[in-house]
C-alpha cells in the first residue's frame, strides 16, 4: 500500500490555510482538548477557596476580640 506524496508547497507568496482552518483540523483528528472543556470545575474549586478563606478571617476577628475582652 502506497501513500500519496505530501502536497505542495505552493508558490512561495501564497498564503496557506488559516488558523481558525488548522484548529479544526486538528480537532477533528484528536478531538477536543483541555481549552474546550467546560470551566465550571475551575470556577467551583475557586470559589470554595474564597467562601472558607473569608469563613476563617471571621473566625480569627472573633477569636481576637474574644481574647481581648477578658
């Protein structure tokens, strides 16, 4: 089994496929990748971080308060 040759080239000022043209060529060959996905996860996890950082900082206002008041 034989395979056909790499195309050419083309003339030297001629432009090739675009970008947008070789980004769906090769997602249409491998399939999507990590800058298609969904970005909720990412959201969610960040998020969290901010929600129990701000629970903590509370915690340590009133622990703070509490100490000073005795």
């Amino acid at each position: 089994m034989t395979t056909d040759p790499a195309p050419d080239p083309g003339e030297p000022g001629e432009a090739g496929p675009s970008r947008e043209e070789l980004d769906r060529q090769a997602r249409d060959h491998y399939g999507p990748g990590w800058r298609d996905q969904p970005r909720g996860l990412a959201c969610a996890v960040v998020a969290a971080f901010l929600v129990l950082t701000t629970v903590a900082f509370g915690f340590a206002v009133a622990a703070m308060i509490m100490a000073a008041a005795r």
